[in-house]
C-alpha cells in the first residue's frame, strides 16, 4: 500500500439542501417519502432509505464526491507512510449523522458505502427531540458528535479458514459507539481491483435496477473473463455442447418473439433459467401435447410471464441464442409421463452443459421477474483519493463471506426462494457458471470466482475452495483438477455428506421424489468415484455414510417412508446431519475414523434400467460386527441404557438421536446398539490438532487400557431393532454415541469375535 499513484481530484459539489427526517419505530422517515423499514441484515441499501427505491441526485463521474469526502485526499503523504508503519490516522468527516445522510441523499459514493457498513453492525435512529443513536442488541450509544474514520493498516489471519490478510481498514468512529458497533471498509490500491472491467460496467446513480444496461455488461464481462482466463471454466467451451432435446431460439437483440425449436442431434451455446413455479395459482407457462405445435410456431414476448422475459432478455443481451427452461422445453401434463420419465434422468447434463445459469433466485413464481429495484451505485467499491493516493474503498466482508466465500445466494436468506428448493441444488452444483438475480444484486459463481457486485472480482479474505462446498463439489464432478487431488484435504465423500446436509434441509412438493432430485449429481460423482451408489450412500464409505442423524424433534415431521432402506438418510421425511463426523472447519478434510464393523455385501436389485439413481431402492446391508442389547427408558436422560447385572448407567449412552420420534410406543422386538467406528477429532476448542495422534493414541489404548487424548476419541453406534420373524435382520432406529469411560471397553469388544447381520 505504500507504493505511489497517479493524483486524482474531483471539483467540490455544490450544497444540496437539508432533508426533513422523523424518527418512527424502528427506523427513519424521510417525511417527503414512505420509506421506512427495520434495520438488520445485510442490506444493498440503509434501513432509513426503505424498501422503496431511494433516488439519489444523479452526478457526473467526477462529482460523485462530497466535499468531506474529497478532503480526505488532501492528508499529506505523510499519514500514509505512518498507516503503512502501523499507526493510526484519524480524520474528520461529516459534522453529524444528518449531514452524512444528506450527502448519502446528494449522491456520495464514499458516504452511502458509510451508511451501508454503519448499519451492518448497528441501527440508526433519530429520537423525537431530534438526537441521533445506535442500537446495536441491548446497546444503545448517542451520536450527538462530530463523524471521524480511523485508518489502521492490519496483519492478521482468518480464524478457522488460515487466510492472511495485509490491508488498510477504515472504521468509522461517532460519539460513544462501542467497537463492536462501529462500520468498517476496506481500502485497496486501485491497479488491484476493477481495471479489469470495463467503464460500461461501473454503475451511476440512476443504476436502479439489476436489469440495468450496466449490470448486463456486468453479467457479460464475468462471462468473457470466465471463458478466456479461467483455465478451470473454460476448457469445455472450445466446442459446441450437443443441446437439450428442446430449447427456445430467443432471437437477436430487439427481437420481440421466441421460438421452441428441437435440439435433437444439434450443437450449440445455449443458457438455462432456474426458477419457482410458485403456488399452483401462478402457474408457469407449459408446453403440453396440445400446445407443442403452437410454441414452435412462435411465442411473443408478451405472452411470457416476467420472468422469462427478463431471462430472454439476459440471453439477448449477452449473444447467447437459446435457453432452456423447464417448463417449456419438457412435455408437461402428460398421464403417461413420458416425457418427462425421458428428460428427468438427462437434467444434469442439461445443466452440466449450459454456458450460464440464470438464476431468479428473488422471484416466488415466474410472474415475479428476475429485475428488482436496488441501489446500485452504493454497493460498487468506491474509487477515491486517499493521503494524495488513488484507492478503491469497498465493504468489509461478512462473516459468511470471510469464513465461506458465501456471496450471499445460500443458507436459505428470506428472499432466496430457490435455496429452498431440493430440486434446484442440481441446477446450482452442475451448471459450469451461473448469474443469481436476488434481492439487490447480481452474484456470479463459477468454478474459479464465487462473488458479487460488491465485490466484482473476488470477495476479500474469502478462503480456498475447499470451504465452498458448491464449487468444489462441480469441479469433482467435472474432472476439474486445478483445485485438487493435489490438495491432501480434500475428501471427496466429504463434499457429498455436506451435499446431503444442504439437500435434505430444502423442500420436496413430494417427498417421494428425494432420490430422484439428486439422481443427477449421483451419477456424475459415481463416474467421477468410480463407486457403487446404494440409496444415497457410496459402498467404498458406508461406514461414515450410515452415521447421519434426523434434525428434527417431532414426530410429524420424521415419519420412514419404504422408498429406501432404513439405514439411508433417504428413508427419513427430514433433514439430516453428518456435522459431528465432519471437519469444524467447514473444508473438505477428512477426520480418521477407526472402522469397529465389515461391510460384507450391499444387495440393491436395480428396479428402473434408465433411471438407476433415482428409483426406489430396496437395498440391504451385509455387515459382520457386535451387537449390544440395550433398553429403551424416557426416565434416563438419553433414553436407552445398557442392562448389566440389573444396574442402569444413564451416562453409558450419550446424544441418542431417534429417527422417528415415536418412542412412547410399546416396543415389539428388543434394541440393539451396533458400534460403527470411532472418530479421532482433531479439533478441540476451535483448534486444529493432529487426529492421526489421537488415533495412535486410542489404538495403544487397547493394550494397555489407558487413552492419553480420551477426550478426542468418540465411539459412534447406530441403534437397530430385530425385525420380528426374520433371524439376524435389524432396521434402523437410531443413533448415539458412547460414553467416553466405555470407549475402550466397547471398542475391545468390537475386535474381538464378531457376527453377521442384516439392516433392511
């Protein structure tokens, strides 16, 4: 940061007049409009602005500053060789937080990016006698005094994810906010950041819309650098793909009027929308037997719902000739189902081969649109003199951001419809790139770049790949070894537990469809592992793989279904959980586990010859180990206890996890707890150790009966029950863990003589 730039000014901008505000509940209104809204998350826009769309005075490219703001490049030099000596500098800015918001509403780039960053850790409001406050929790601070930014350059590294960052950090200071309250940017040398982008892409302040002229160029310039710089991206856009059965031919720019046109024994570049279909009520519009001939003939933009014009529109844009969307280019309302049983087991490669996604992730139905109103201006970093040096100034990343590389399109956020949708987790795993339209920006993802307008080329302190589990996940699929196997951390069968965590949290129309909504990603990961796929889970790692467990405590919501085996998480109408076998670090490594059983064969009669991952299965499992009798009892805190000697030792078993909570039936046939393996946890704590040790440690422990990292060695069991009539046959129930005391004992056991089973 210390090195010299070119000089830049901009002419003062002239005094805009003082704005009215009034304080309501929960916020600010600016009383000449209705904008009003709590604040909180982590918003394109200041909660005092609202929900509406805030016009901010539109400026020239050198007046988008105000004169506090441009008085920040005239600190002389020499405060910013004390910032890169690791001294302070604090400067004056605004004289109050009215005036700050005056000039967020006179269009200062700097001020709004303030605002932004302020209330992403503390709400601002005005109380009735005209004083200002943060709020942040139980806190509340004036902010009766004059607005400062304190200029720090740090050296630090990311917890958990290891990222070393050097930077400068601006925090803004105001009365007596506490640390935790105060708003922090990121100042940046400018040849590092947006140079690559091209003028059409920076916003101005009439960029009101994520369907504005410059966010298309912004959707075009990921897609260019993606397909001639990324050598993880671009090496299947060299030719053609063959395309889908169906696709709609979208025309040039200008054209008012599509057409679906066969892709049968075609080539070409072609996109793909993921979208709701939304309440039956709003149905999507359909290609059916009767209205196929009707489609080809052609279909005006006008007789789309808004959400396919708009993705029209996106392809049109950015020169790309066809789009696929489901709706449309699959037969629909057929009793037979033929079509759609043809098209099904094809959609990965639907999505695998499509040039971009488009993704209307902010769109309930297909009448919603991809478009929304937003702030442009003040989510882009914010080019700026700073000590006579020229910087961009953009915000600092969220925890999401930092720890995941999260650009905000996952974890199920209010607005994001489609990251609720089983369904949709192959369209975002299996498609090369895709452009997420959410609430109040564009989001780019793709298997070298995971980011937004916030940050246009690359989130700051975002980790390595392998705590993204999306894009790790596709290069796998894909064969892309840019990222791995040279990385010793990566475990693929990881990556798909956490795929499994994120699937099963989302929702099913019908719940009989939860293998074949992922039958897509099975299929390539089985190619890619070279790995039998038995209801959900892989041969060559069933023995972490049948160590889930239900998220869900009620009943209502937990009920088997037999369109899997028990000891598939597909048998459960719930989400389900592989966090405690797991790294803590959220990556792709894998922690040692100790196998206390032997997979002896898993029969799976195929029942569909064209559709082999997504019917149902009627899978066993062979297996050879020990079996413990236990007996169920709600007075004992876990529920079940082993019987020795008549004596109850309600710590024995620890975190039983029913599968369906109906333990207040009678039981018909006795339990069981069968020992599965024992996980070496290298993190304790938050701190990574070395599981291997432990290993070694548990491992010795069987001769001499003492564990010097006891703490780190947890036995993991499943629970079974007899099934009646049938010898040696078992159905899952359940999962627990062990009590640490018994680890060894049990452990001893599981290595001596063993039986063969059966689960079902």
């Amino acid at each position: 940061m210390g090195q010299a730039y070119s000089a830049w000014t901009a002419p003062a901008p002239n005094p805009e007049p003082a704005l009215p505000w009034e304080a309501v509940p929960g916020g600010i209104r600016i009383k000449t409009q209705t904008w009003v809204v709590p604040p909180g998350d982590d918003r394109s826009r200041p909660s005092c602005f609202g929900e509406s769309q805030a016009r901010i005075q539109e400026r020239s490219e050198s007046e988008r500053l105000c004169s506090s703001c441009l008085s920040l490049g005239r600190l002389t030099a020499k405060h910013w060789d004390a910032v890169n000596k690791f001294r302070e500098i604090t400067a004056n800015h605004h004289h109050s937080v009215s005036a700050l918001l005056e000039s967020v509403r006179g269009g200062c780039h700097l001020c709004g990016l303030l605002l932004i960053a302020w209330e992403q850790n503390c709400s601002l409001s005005q109380e009735s006698n005209g004083d200002w406050v943060g709020k942040a929790e139980t806190n509340s601070v004036s902010l009766d005094s004059e607005i400062k930014l304190r200029f720090q350059r740090v050296q630090t590294k990311i917890q958990l994810t290891g990222v070393e960052v050097d930077e400068v950090q601006i925090t803004i200071l105001c009365g007596d906010m506490l640390p935790g309250m105060a708003g922090q940017l990121i100042c940046t040398p400018i040849d590092s950041n947006l140079r690559a982008l091209p003028a059409t892409c920076h916003p101005s302040a009439n960029d009101t819309n994520t369907g504005s002229s410059a966010s298309f160029s912004r959707i075009k310039a990921w897609l260019d650098i993606c397909t001639s710089s990324h050598p993880a991206c671009s090496q299947a856009d060299s030719q053609p793909p063959p395309l889908p059965t169906r696709v709609i031919a979208v025309g040039q720019k200008g054209s008012s009027t599509c057409y679906l046109v066969s892709g049968e024994n075609k080539s070409g570049f072609y996109a793909t929308l993921s979208h709701c279909w939304g309440n039956p009520a709003n149905r999507p519009l359909t290609t059916t037997d009767q209205t196929l001939a009707l489609r080809q003939q052609g279909i005006g933009d006008d007789e789309l719902p808004k959400t396919f014009q708009d993705a029209v529109q996106v392809c049109r844009e950015i020169g790309i000739e066809y789009l696929w969307i489901d709706s449309l280019c699959i037969i629909q309302e057929q009793k037979s189902q033929a079509d759609w049983a043809k098209e099904a087991p094809s959609m990965g490669f639907v999505y695998g081969n499509s040039t971009l996604t488009i993704c209307a992730a902010a769109a309930a139905d297909s009448t919603k649109g991809c478009f929304k109103e937003r702030l442009g201006l003040i989510c882009w970093p914010c080019p700026i003199d700073l000590f006579g040096q020229r910087c961009y100034v953009s915000r600092y990343p969220t925890k999401n951001e930092e720890s995941r590389g999260d650009p905000g399109d996952r974890d199920g956020m209010p607005w994001n419809s489609l990251a609720k949708r089983a369904w949709v987790l192959q369209e975002q795993v299996l498609s090369r790139r895709s452009v997420i339209f959410s609430e109040h920006r564009l989001i780019w993802r793709c298997p070298t770049l995971s980011t937004s307008e916030k940050y246009p080329l690359g989130i700051p302190h975002a980790p390595n790949i392998t705590v993204d589990n999306h894009r790790i996940f596709h290069c796998i699929i894909n064969g892309i070894t840019l990222f791995m196997p040279k990385d010793p951390k990566v475990d693929i069968y990881t990556c798909w537990y956490r795929l499994v965590e994120d699937f099963t949290s989302r929702r099913l129309t019908y719940e009989n469809d939860k293998l074949p909504a992922i039958a897509g990603i099975a299929r390539r990961f089985a190619a890619t592992a070279n790995d039998s796929y038995h209801g959900g889970l892989w041969k060559r790692d069933l023995v972490l793989g049948l160590l889930w467990h239900s998220t869900m405590l009620t009943a209502g919501v937990t009920t088997k279904a037999a369109r899997a085996p028990s000891w598939s998480w597909a048998s459960v109408n719930c989400g389900v959980s592989f966090s405690h076998m797991l790294s803590a670090g959220s990556d792709a490594a894998r922690i040692p586990l100790s196998p206390l059983l032997d997979i002896l064969n898993v029969s799976d009669p195929q029942t569909h010859e064209d559709h082999p991952f997504g019917m149902t299965s009627k899978a066993s499992l062979r297996l050879s180990g020990v079996l413990l009798s236990v007996v169920e009892d709600e007075d004992e805190e876990s529920g079940l206890f082993f019987p020795v000697n008549g004596t109850r030792y309600a710590d024995d078993i620890e975190n039983f996890i029913p599968d369906v909570w109906d333990l207040d039936k009678p039981a018909q046939t006795p339990l069981f707890c069968l020992p599965v393996c024992v996980r070496h946890d290298p993190y304790y704590r938050g701190m990574r150790g070395n599981g291997e040790l432990y290993k070694s440690s548990w491992e010795n422990s069987l001769q001499t009966g003492m564990d010097e990292f006891k703490r780190f060695n947890t036995l993991f069991c499943l629970v079974l029950r007899a099934i009646e009539g049938e010898q040696d046959t078992y159905s899952r129930v359940g999962a627990c863990v062990i009590g640490k005391h018994k680890t060894i004992e049990i452990s001893r056991k599981c290595l001596g003589e063993r039986r063969p089973l059966t689960i079902i």
